[in-house]
C-alpha cells in the first residue's frame, strides 16, 4: 500500500498540510491567491509545490 498525499486549495497559512503531515500524510500541492501566506507554507514545506492563483 502506497502513503496518503494530499493537495490544498484555499491554502492559507498551510495548517492542512501541517495536520495531514503530523499524521504521515504527505503534502504535495497547495494553492492560494495570497503571496504572505504561500511564503509560510513554503518555509514549512519547501519541496511541496505552490500554485499562486491571481484573480
């Protein structure tokens, strides 16, 4: 059986990612429309990648 991934939307700060992690689910996408809070999940899950989604 493979790990449980899991994508973002509406990321926010990453608190999705950081739960889903604390439990060994790895993060693998997020996406969001604000450059502040991309920056924090990105020093928290530098590998996982960010979709910055412009209106």
């Amino acid at each position: 059986m493979t790990g449980l991934t899991l994508g973002s939307l509406f990321d926010g700060i990453g608190v999705f990612p950081l739960s889903g992690s604390r439990y060994g689910i790895s993060p693998t996408w997020a996406s969001e429309i604000e450059k502040a809070p991309v920056s924090i999940t990105k020093h928290h899950f530098p590998n996982m990648l960010q979709m910055l989604i412009g209106i």
